[in-house]
C-alpha cells in the first residue's frame, strides 16, 4: 500500500510538471491549418473553409454544461448568418484522456468521437463538427481555453475576434450580448469591431496530460469503503418517500442470483459515478437470503460500489451510514414501501425525484442511455 502511495504521489508531481497551459491565438495571427475527421466521416483542412468573408471556429464539446446551454445559441448563430459570406466549424477540443466520469455529471454523452455523432444527430448541427482530441494539436495551435472558445477570422483568414460566443454562460434562453454575432456583423460591413476579445468563459479544455490525475480519481473511487446493512421495508419506505429533498435516488432491486441484475450491475455503478457530483444517489436493494449478507458484500466490492464523498454528507443528514441494503422482510411490504407498480420480476429500478415522485420505473435490464436521459433532464431542470 505504501508503494501504491508512492507512485501516486510521484505520478502527481509529474503531472503538475506536464500541466499544459493554453496561449489563445493574438488579434492578426493567421489561422492554424488543420487536418480532422468530422462526424459525417469526412477529412476536413483549414482550405475547407476559407474563401469566405468571415470564418468563425468554436471550439467545443459533448459533455461541459456551458458548452451544453451554448449549442443552440450557436445553431441560431449559423442561421443568423446563412445567406451571408460566413463559415463555421466546431472542433471538439477536449481528450477523453483528461475526464474522469463525474465530469460527465450534465450529460448523457462522454467527449468521444462516436457520441459526437449522437450529439450532432440529436442536437440539428448545422455546421460541421470535427474531432481534435486524438492529439489536440489543433487546440493547442490556437490556445483553446475553454468551451466553448469562438476565433473569427476575417477573408485573409487574420484573427480578429477571440473569447466567448456571448454572455448566456450555462442559461438555455436569450442573452442580452454576442460579441461573436456583433464581430462577424462588423466584419461583414467594413466596420471597426468594438470588442475584439472577451474571457471564453466555460469549463477547461480537457488536456490528455491530466490523464494521470484521473487515474488517481479513479483509484480513490476504488478504495472507497463499502458496507452493506440489513433494513426493513419502514427504513427502504423513508428513503422512497424522499421527503422534502430536491435530489434523486436511483433504487434498484437486485439478486447476486439473478443473472441479468449481475449483468446490468456496472452499469448502475457507472451511472452513479457519473452523476455523484450532482445531489444523486445510486440505492441498491439486494433480495439475497439474510445470512448472504457477507456475499452481498463481497459482490459490491468487486463492482466499486462505495459511498462517493459527495454522497456521504446526505447519507449521514438522515443518520444513515450506507446506501446498499439487504432488505428483510415480506416482498409484498417491500412493493409497498418502493413502488406498488412493481411487478416481482428482478432486477426492477425506479428513479424517485422530490417527494417521492417516480420519475422512471423499469423491470428487466436498463439501457443506460435511457436512465441518463431522465436524469439529465432534471438536473437541468434544477438549474432553470
């Protein structure tokens, strides 16, 4: 163990070494060329965008909450603009390497290429989105800051605009400025732009150097504690009822002899890292025999299912040391206590908001994606 200790501390120290520093480009520095893929599966260069008045570059990305609010800001920007001599390009400038899963707290999609398409698909891109987070040598040449980051450059393709799209920050409606519309406008009639730099304001660009800081999250998430404790269908009623908290919880019915709970396991503990900086919580309820209570936990070890840090403090609120139950008692009080909708099958899970409200409900396995997307939506909902 005290190895282990060592070669994280060392790994730290070398990581802050390595830290990467972006320099946005300066007003008049020429574009950067490039070479990317984009989500439509074609290569794309700096020539493919160039012979317009004005090109607008975004960096941005899936997973960041400000990126998140700004991409309908940003379609609007490009239809603002259709029938005028401008082009735009998004490049996802973020390494996967760099995130670690609670990062992914606002979103269903990870920062990788494939839910890039999703995404484009989901979201009416109208411009073409590339991916640069294989080698991020094209954020680096321009000195992507943040996401969203936006460069406008003029027909010499001379940067003359750089800093944020405008002031909406993480808000989904209007905003009172766009310094990005007001630089392209500018650029298009031969007039002085009045702000030609701004701060990009929004979530670092995530350096694949940081990708030993997140190895060393992901250790910590391994080494949390796990503990197991037999409740009854009173204690299991108290956190259904979720009374008078605005968080969720996510309670899941489960058996290490059930085949498909096994199978579908990682995948609630995955959902759980990734939303545990939100104010949620993953509450598994195995029906295992009373006496498996050391195999239960046995079975939760193996699968990392421990309390987040960020989970603690709302666990211990109600004087409660853990999440993962054993449950005790007749199934018939148990269906009573969690859902009366449930139907006995396992694994069953249900997502309860405020007040108890069942928010999902779902017997058989989850398809991830779909348990993400209710969540999702209401975390985004909370932040209205």
């Amino acid at each position: 163990m005290e190895d282990m200790r060592t070669f994280f501390l060392l790994s730290a120290v070398t990581s802050s070494l390595l830290a990467y520093t972006p320099t946005p480009l300066v007003e008049g520095a020429k574009a950067p060329d490039f070479q990317l893929m984009g989500v439509d599966g074609k290569d794309y260069s700096l020539t493919d965008f160039s012979g317009a008045q004005v090109l607008a570059v975004i960096f941005t990305t899936n997973h960041c909450p400000d990126a998140i609010a700004s991409h309908g800001r940003m379609i609007a920007l490009v239809d603002h603009f259709k029938d005028r001599s401008v082009k735009f390009v998004a490049i996802n400038s973020n390494s996967p390497e760099g995130l670690h899963p609670a990062e992914l707290g606002w979103t269903i999609y990870d920062d990788g290429f494939e839910h890039m398409k999703l995404i484009a698909k989901n979201e009416n891109f109208n411009l073409p989105y590339l991916y640069d987070g294989a080698t991020q040598e094209v954020a680096k040449a321009y000195g992507a800051v943040a996401t969203p980051h936006v460069f406008i450059f003029d027909e010499n393709l001379e940067l003359r605009y750089n800093g944020r799209m405008d002031n909406g920050k993480r808000r989904l409606g209007p905003v009172e400025k766009n310094e990005a519309r007001d630089a392209i406008s500018a650029i298009l009639a031969g007039e002085k732009i009045e702000i030609v730099k701004t701060r990009p304001v929004g979530c670092s660009t995530k350096w694949k150097e940081k990708a030993e800081k997140v190895a060393r999250e992901d250790q910590k998430w391994k080494e949390l504690p796990v503990s197991v404790e037999v409740a009854d269908a009173d204690l299991l009623a108290s956190l259904a009822a979720n009374e008078g908290r605005e968080g969720l919880r996510l309670i899941n019915l489960w058996s290490t002899s059930c085949g498909p709970c096994v199978t579908e396991f990682p995948d609630l503990v995955q959902i759980y890292r990734q939303y545990s900086w939100q104010e949620f919580e993953f509450i598994p309820i195995s029906l295992d025999p009373v006496g498996d209570l050391e195999k239960v936990t046995r079975f939760l070890e193996a699968h990392e299912c421990g309390l987040s840090t960020r989970t603690r403090p709302l666990v211990e609120a109600e004087k409660r040391k853990t999440n993962n139950y054993l449950f005790d008692g007749d199934t018939e009080d148990l269906a009573k206590s969690i859902d009366p909708k449930w139907d006995g099958a396992l694994p069953y899970t249900v997502l309860i908001g405020k007040d108890g409200k069942v928010l999902f409900r779902h017997s058989g396995p989850i398809e991830p994606m779909e348990v993400k997307r209710k969540i999702v939506e209401q975390i985004w909902k909370k932040s209205e």
